[in-house]
C-alpha cells in the first residue's frame, strides 16, 4: 500500500468540486506558477516570440494573442523565457455577460501600469463610422445614414490635470488651454478616477450623478486612460448590473470577430462594450437599435427600424504620452 492509498482509507471522499470551481483553481495555480517561475521584463520595442519546433499553428497564435495585449500607458509585460507559461482566465469557457466580464477585468488587472505626471496627457485614438457633418449638425443623434456615413480617425489628448486638452482638426494639431479665449471644458480629477478601484467605489460613483461632473461609466473606458485596477473595477461593477447581455455574434469596426457586453437602455437601444474573442481586452463599442421606435419630440418626430446603427467604434490607442501630439 502506498502514500496515496493510506490517505484514500483514512478520509472519506469529499464532493466533487463545481467545473466553476476546478477552472478558478486551475486558473489561480497557473498564475502562481507564472509569477514564481517567470520573472517578468517590461519593454516598450516590439517583440517576438520564440516557440518549440513542433508547436501547432493554433497554439501559437493563441500563446502570441495572449501576451500581445499593449499596456494601457505603452507598456507591455514580457516573460524573460523564450517560450512563456500561459496563465489561464478565471473562466475558461465563459457563457454569462458576467463570465465575460470578470475574464476582461483579469486581463485588465495583468496590464503593466505606471501613474502619470499630472503634465501627462491621456491619448485615445479612435476610428469611427460617423455620418457627414452636414447631417451630424442638423441631428447629431440620429441613426448613422447608410451609404453616407464614413469612417473617421479621432485623435484627442487631454492633460491628466484637466487643465489642456487637443485635438486633430482639418489636418492640424489644436491645443486649448482651460480659460483662455473662453474655452471651458469638463473633465473628471485624475484623484476621482484613481478612488475607483472597486465595484463598490463604482457604485458609490454612480449613485451621485448630481456631482459636479459624470460620465456614464459604460463610456469612462472608452474616454479616459484608466489604471488597470480601475478599469477591472468597471467590468466587475458592470457585472452586477441587471440586464447584461452577451452577443456572441458581435463585430468590431475593422471586421474582427468581438463579444458584445451590454444592456438595453431606452428600451430599444442595446448599448454594447465589444472585447477581443481571445485576450478579453476591450477593443470598441456600439449602440444598435434591438426593435423599432417612434420618438415624438417638439423638434420633430424620428422613426428607428430595429438593425439601425447609432455608433460604432474602435479602439486603435488608450495610452499615456508626454505630450500634444504624441502618438506611443
């Protein structure tokens, strides 16, 4: 009789674990054998991944999508080893809009991160389907105009102190300073952002909706450089709303297959977050009409058949730069 077989007879077997369970096991001692075993480098060139001679294509692709993902400051975490252990999401098959979202907010949390100087600038650099100016000023929220609506690239950079913001207009680089020639523009405080780290923080954010200034949090991740802690935060608190849904069958604005994490709001709108299929980074979002509507307003009435598409964007760059017109 061996080790193994006195510890059979000297316990009773105990339940199975929940295949929820096994996954959040497995995923916790992968980790810890990522952290203890592969010391981690961080490095702002490209890099390229080594991998065994044999190694299916599949495998690799999934090994390099898995480490590819750039830090939200320019950053990237890179393992010493040519040939890395990959660390598995807490669910390994999700099915839930919660599943999804607690897999994004741990790709969020492994981000390298540093916090940036107040002088900083907050870069975010989107690629949109927008309607023609033309048609923008005489409704500017209007269902995008199919066969009109054109795609446009839209740089904005904005001081983490709140207190200069620019933009790319016609071509050139515009910055404003806050106060002069009358520009005035709302920001959150950096220290406001930076309290949000969890979802009870979150919460607590959004029950004062009268403060001096709030953004809807579904679109902070698409508008400010968040620290990878806060936007974790954001994706767990976004799981406990009621709700959310999971569109499988999502697409990003370049065409690459997406997950679609949303709720309905308005009762005809489905307001959707898209993430990566296989890094669970978030990666664009939408607004797509679910049924039709009739809106009656003093200014007019609007007809919305289900299928029209109100916004669509892609992420392309949410990072840290020192300054105006920096891009990395």
């Amino acid at each position: 009789m061996d080790a193994i077989d006195t510890l059979r007879e000297s316990f009773e077997p105990g339940p199975v674990p929940s295949a929820e369970a096994q996954q959040r096991a497995r995923a916790a001692l992968l980790s810890r054998i990522d952290a203890a075993d592969r010391p981690a480098v961080v490095r702002r060139r490209p890099w390229r991944l080594a991998l065994p001679v044999g190694l299916s294509m599949a495998t690799a692709a999934a090994v390099v999508a898995a480490f590819a993902v750039d830090g939200l400051n320019g950053t990237e975490v890179v393992p010493v080893d040519s040939a890395p252990a990959v660390a598995a999401p807490p669910f390994l098959k999700p099915v839930s809009a919660q599943q999804y979202l607690e897999n994004a907010a741990w790709t969020a949390e492994r981000k390298q991160w540093t916090d940036p100087a107040p002088t900083q600038f907050m870069y975010v650099e989107t690629r949109e389907l927008r309607n023609p100016k033309t048609i923008e000023n005489r409704r500017p929220n209007g269902a995008l105009v199919p066969g009109q609506a054109k795609y446009r690239t839209i740089q904005q950079w904005d001081r983490v102190d709140g207190q200069v913001t620019a933009s790319i207009r016609d071509g050139r680089l515009v910055v404003k300073e806050m106060g002069q020639g009358n520009e005035f523009w709302g920001r959150l405080a950096w220290s406001q952002i930076a309290e949000l780290t969890t979802p009870e923080a979150v919460a607590a954010y959004v029950k004062k909706p009268d403060g001096p200034l709030f953004v809807d949090v579904d679109a902070m991740a698409g508008q400010y450089v968040l620290p990878p802690a806060v936007q974790a935060a954001v994706f767990r608190y976004l799981a406990q709303q009621p709700g959310m849904k999971v569109n499988t069958d999502a697409r990003n604005l370049d065409g690459r297959p997406a997950i679609g994490l949303g709720r309905v709001v308005e009762g005809y709108l489905s307001q959707e977050l898209l993430f990566d299929k296989q890094t669970y980074a978030l990666i664009g979002d939408r607004l797509i009409a679910v049924a039709d509507h009739t809106n009656r307003a003093d200014d007019g009435t609007t007809h919305t058949k289900k299928g029209d598409l109100f916004r669509q964007v892609m992420y392309r760059k949410i990072l840290i730069v020192d300054k105006p017109g920096a891009t990395s």
